[in-house]
C-alpha cells in the first residue's frame, strides 16, 4: 500500500521537529508493510523568502492532491522578524487561514492527555495531576470571527475596528457531528462551550448541537460557558472527554489545555476536512529563539504523524506502534529540555526522535 503524503517543514524548529517524524514515519512504515511518497511543499516564512506569500496556488493544488499534510511548525519572531513588517495578509500566518480554508478543514482536533511519567511536569496541583486527564478539544477551524468580514475605518471622527463573528448551522452541525463521532470511540461525553448568556452565535450553537446530541443518546451531552471551562481546564480537568467549540475559543483553550500536560512540546493535533484528509501538526508554536540548536521537543510532532497514520491513512497498528514507542521512552526516562526531571536522561531532537525509532523497530 502507497500514500501520498505532503510535507511542509515550516519555520524557526519546524524543519527539525518533522525530520524526526520523518524519521518515525519511515521507520513504522517498514515494520507494517506500507509506503509513504512525500511532497515537499513550501508555506510560511519560508514561502515568504521564495516568493513574496505565505502560500501560493501551486501550493494549494499540490496540496490537494495527498491523502493527508505532515507540517511543521509556522512563523517568527514578530518583534524581528522582517516577514512581521509585511501587511497582515503576508505573514507566515496567514497561509495557515487560507490552507484550512482552501482544504476545507473545518475540525481542529487536540489531545490533552497527562502521561503518568509527566505528572512531576504538570503545573497542577499534585491532587489534581494524580487524577489524570485525557481529553479533546474539538475547535471549529474554518468560521467565526477569524474568517468574518473585518476591517478599520475612521467613523465620526473615530478609529473604529470591526471583527464578524457568524457561523451558519451548516458550519455547526458538521462540527458537532465530528466531534459525537470522536466520543462514540472515547469516553462519551461532549461539552459544549460557548457564550450562549450573550452571543447570538452562542446560542445557535446550543440549538444545532443539542438537535444533533438527541440522535446521540449513548452520548453525555453538556453546555457550559466559556470562562467556567477555561477555570475547570486547571481545576478539574479529568472531567472532560470531548470538548466541542467554536474557532476563537478553540484557539485559546487548546493553549490552556497544552500546558497543563508539563509542556506544549507533547501536544499533537489534526485538521480535518470531511474527509478522510486532514493536516497534522504540532500545536506549538516555531520558538525561533531556539531554532537550530538541537533541543525542541519533536514528540507533539511524532505524535501528530501517529494522528495522520490513524486518521487518513486507516493504519492503526503503526499509529498505535508510534504512541506506545513513545509511551515507553518516556517509562524509561528520557527526555528533552522542556520536560527534563531529576533522575532521568537528558537528550537532543535527534536523539529523541532516534530513541523512537528503536522502540518501534524492537531488537
């Protein structure tokens, strides 16, 4: 069996994070009888240098044409960067909206899970870490105020900016109908969040999702409130199994959610459109400030390429060969910088990534 996969190495450590997916990826292959064509594909900075955009049409077409995207990280340092002195549409950033747009993938799917060995790492308090936690949030990637008209004007006299945020049932009910689909397989249960005391948007929300919960009745279904579940995501969060919301909350939780697990680096996450295709990438960001030295944490990455091996590739026992490798390189103490703790054995990207691999590929 043959796929056709697309790379994009990204900016800052995003080449060196995806070499040792890469890596991971060729080594699983080999063990489980299949094979992987890859496509170099420019976005980002690196697109930026090339040809003045931070993705380009060629791109999008090459884009299309793979069963899934493995990608790095993407953008800079916005306080040095000169890409940070272009026109908003020209940044590195950019071409992250208009590839989830153009790919149509609307479900942004990030774990949150505690490994026992990372509970030291964890930021809670210990009574709360002993517990553990293995969520998703589910977040609505293609609509809502980062797609909606905006713009800023002078009105009477006063600068006035304006973001829309609108969403349509459409747009809702294929991201609720993803993410009851996601808790069928897990613990079953979704949260709803959302702003329903003061967004119209909100409301909607509540009223699709809870059309599409009542076909699911082996499914908890629950609301809650935006700013309760940003408090419950460092109070309680084994709570949680799938936590469904729009585009703006999304992004912010997620970021709450990563950290919680002792390090952003740990944390995997799939775009996907309706579909068997979907984008993989690590949820953090590039950290230019230490691009090219050798000490990122490339497992959200591998991790992430483990997500793409089960969601569009249907080759589950190498996704699984990949977490478990991980599972058990964590088990036998070895970490990078990030989640490095007392009696355990400190190593490079490369190293990591190598570390992986020998567990994948066995004696």
């Amino acid at each position: 069996m043959e796929y056709n996969i697309g790379v994009i190495r990204g900016d800052g450590i995003g080449p060196e994070i995806v070499k040792e997916a890469l890596k991971v990826l060729d080594g699983v292959c080999g063990r489980y009888g299949f094979s992987l064509n890859k496509t170099e594909i420019d976005m980002g900075g690196c697109s930026i240098d090339k040809y003045g955009i931070p993705l380009t049409e060629e791109a999008i077409r090459t884009a299309k044409a793979q069963d899934a995207i493995l990608m790095g990280s993407i953008g800079g340092d916005a306080k040095t960067s000169p890409w940070y002195k272009l026109e908003p549409s020209k940044r590195p950033e950019a071409g992250l909206l208009s590839i989830r747009k153009e790919l149509n993938l609307f479900a942004n799917l990030r774990p949150s899970v505690l490994f026992d060995e990372l509970k030291s790492a964890c930021p809670l308090s210990k009574e709360t870490a002993d517990k553990g936690f293995d969520f998703v949030i589910m977040r609505e990637l293609t609509g809502g105020l980062y797609f909606g008209e905006r713009y800023t004007r002078e009105i009477d006299g006063v600068e006035t900016a304006v973001d829309t945020l609108s969403y349509n049932e459409n747009e809702i009910r294929r991201a609720a109908i993803k993410a009851f689909d996601i808790a069928a397989k897990r613990g079953k249960k979704v949260t709803l969040v959302d702003k329903a005391n003061v967004l119209d948007s909100s409301r909607l929300w509540r009223k699709v999702t809870g059309a599409v919960a009542a076909e699911h009745p082996d499914i908890t279904f629950e609301t809650m409130l935006v700013d309760n579940c940003a408090m419950q995501i460092v109070k309680e969060p084994s709570q949680f199994d799938v936590i469904l919301t729009e585009n703006m909350f999304g992004d912010i939780l997620s970021d709450e959610a990563a950290m919680i697990t002792g390090s952003i680096g740990m944390l995997s996450s799939a775009s996907l459109n309706d579909t068997k295709f979907g984008l993989y990438e690590p949820s953090g960001g590039s950290a230019p400030d230490i691009a090219g030295l050798n000490v990122a944490n490339p497992i959200a990455t591998i991790l992430s390429a483990a997500m793409m091996l089960r969601y569009s590739l249907d080759q589950d026992r190498a996704a699984c060969a990949v977490e478990d490798a991980v599972k058990q390189v964590l088990k036998d103490g070895i970490r990078t910088g990030d989640i490095m703790s007392e009696g355990c054995r400190k190593v490079s990207t490369d190293e990591m990534g190598d570390a992986i691999l020998d567990r994948i590929q066995g004696p």
